[in-house]
C-alpha cells in the first residue's frame, strides 16, 4: 500500500479534502445502491454514465471485476466536478506509473449537461459513479473512517466521492 502513497498526495494537491488508499476487498457492494440511482436522481436515465445506460455493468458484473483488483484510492471532494477532476487524473498517473488497468469511478460533471441521447461529448473522461455500479459509498467510507452522512437539507455541505481502482 506504500507504494501507492504518492497518489494520496497528488489528490490532496488538486483539491481532494481526504484521500486514502484502501485494500479493494474493503470496498462495500450492495445491489440495493442501484435503487437510489433508479428512485431518487433526477439523472436517472439522462447520462451516459448512469447504469440505466443499455450495456452499463450491472453490481453483480462490477463486483467480478472488482475482485480483480488489490488496492484503490478513495478521495473525499467538497464538489462533483472537483471529485471527478481529481480521480480522472489520479486514474491517468496511475496508469503512466504501470498500472494500466486503473480504473476511476465518480459521479461525471464534466459537461454542464449531458448529451445524452446524442453521442457523449467526453467518452475518454465520462465514468460511472461508485453507486451506479452498486457500491455502497456511505458503508465504504465510514468503514474508512471519513466523514459522510445524509443531509438533512440541500444547504449543508455535500461530501463527493470518488474511487480510483488500482492494480
């Protein structure tokens, strides 16, 4: 896990409030996170990276997947656009140093608006969020010990979350 230390550093350098690596078998995943995506986004059905996308990976897909991997990088932002900014280059750097199958999850903002049903604007930096591929973001960041809880209305600070998948 030390040698991934330095993307700890880099995320906090560009803007990440917490950033941790974690063992990828800590990672939380509950198919019931789908149900938030479907019954409380209002994006539901508008992104391309939403799982109501025909072909997304469905929990049960992801979490195959997921046991393929050893370590990732979980970075707490105070904003979505910053979370996915900062996991996107995580993923890159990660990538350069060797680890060519890092992989970044974050709920996109890249575009203001999605394209969608047109073709996506940014497919080199759109990804999935965590819960669209039914991790349970608040399970695996308090099992980590950083800060999330439901807000009781819209006027309290958000806590953003990304993951970057690391070999």
């Amino acid at each position: 896990m030390n040698r991934h230390a330095k993307y700890v550093a880099l995320a906090k350098k560009l803007g990440a409030a917490h950033a941790k690596v974690i063992r990828a078998r800590d990672i939380v995943v509950d198919s019931r996170a789908l149900l938030k995506c479907q019954f409380g986004c209002d994006g539901y059905w508008n992104n391309w990276t939403c799982p109501s996308v025909p072909g997304s990976l469905r929990p049960w897909e992801f979490e195959r997947i997921l046991n393929r991997y050893r370590y990732a990088l979980l970075i707490h932002c105070a904003d979505k656009r910053t979370s996915q900014r900062v996991s996107f280059e995580i993923e890159r750097q990660a990538f350069v140093d060797g680890n060519y199958f890092a992989f970044s999850m974050a709920d996109c903002g890249t575009c203001k608006k999605c394209a969608r049903p047109r073709e996506c604007r940014n497919r080199k930096v759109a990804r999935p969020a965590m819960q669209g591929l039914g991790i349970d973001v608040f399970a695996t960041a308090r099992k980590q010990r950083l800060p999330i809880a439901t807000l009781k209305d819209r006027e309290q600070p958000q806590n953003w979350y990304s993951l970057v998948l690391i070999d």
